[in-house]
C-alpha cells in the first residue's frame, strides 16, 4: 500500500511574508521618491547654472563691440596726438584722462568708492571725468576704453577762413 501525502493548497499570506512585502514595497517607494528628488535638484543646478553662462554671454556681447572699438579715432590718422589737439568742439578744456588716445583702453580696480588701483591722478579728472567714475561698487573691475564715436555724419559746409567744419 502506498501513502497518498495529501498537499494543501495555501489561501493567503502569512503574517511574516506580509511583512517582508510591505517592507520590499517601502524601500522601493523610498528609492523611486529620492531618485526623482535628486533630479529635481540635478535640474535645478543645471538651470541656475545655463542662466550664469546666458548672463555672461550677453555681458560679454554687450562690451564686445565697445572693446573691439577701442582705439578707434575716426578720421584722425595721428596717433601720437590727443584729439583735443585735431578737433575743437567748442567744448571746456579736455582733460588728459578722457582724451587721450595714447593708451586706449585701461582697467581699474575700485577699492573704495572714491580710489582705484592703478591711481587716477586729481589732475587728469575734470567733472565729466567724476560723473563717469562715480561710486563704484567696491571691489569691482572697472574697464576705462576710449574710442571716437562710430556715428557718421555729413560736412555740410566748411569756411576755410576759420578753419571749421559744420556738421
């Protein structure tokens, strides 16, 4: 005679194995949850960081073409002379700082909101000098370019006589 072994079929879970579920579903939620987080973070620092290269591209695009003129005299094909000798403006007595077109582009260093490094002498600024390097922010770079204008403009008339050009 044989016997028969008789297997029961299970209806449910066990207490234990619920548990063990419960807690492989928990750690995988979990994982889900810091994963996404991270990429919110991860897309965060890549955003802030796309807007500091925009910013600087156009900071840079902006100056570009003031730095690319810089040196630029016009007309004047005499580089050693100061345009205030070439072309009278009717204007006050030019200052060395703003019209001299020896050294055409200069940086500064505010180290205060009245002093810079390498120092502008007291002689070379006169009131549009002052209003143009007014209160800086301490501890910024400040670029000085010096340049004549790019505007073109028609001779309308000149009286040899005086030697003037009206434009």
């Amino acid at each position: 005679m044989k016997l028969r072994i008789r297997y029961t079929t299970q209806n449910g879970l066990t207490m234990v194995e619920f548990l063990i579920a419960m807690m492989l579903g928990v750690f995988l939620t979990g994982g889900l949850i810091q994963l996404f987080a991270d990429s919110r973070k991860t897309y965060q620092v890549q955003e802030g960081l796309s807007r500091v290269q925009e910013n600087g591209r156009f900071a840079l695009d902006f100056i570009a073409r003031d730095i690319r003129m810089s040196g630029y005299r016009g007309c004047s094909s005499q580089p050693d002379k100061d345009v205030s000798f070439n072309i009278n403006l009717n204007i006050a007595a030019p200052s060395n700082y703003l019209y001299v077109f020896k050294v055409f582009i200069e940086g500064f260093e505010a180290i205060s909101t009245t002093a810079w490094t390498p120092t502008i002498g007291a002689d070379d600024m006169n009131e549009d000098a002052m209003n143009t390097l007014n209160n800086p922010v301490v501890g910024s770079d400040v670029l000085s370019i010096r340049r004549a204008s790019d505007q073109c403009f028609s001779v309308v008339s000149v009286d040899n006589s005086v030697k003037s050009v009206v434009l």
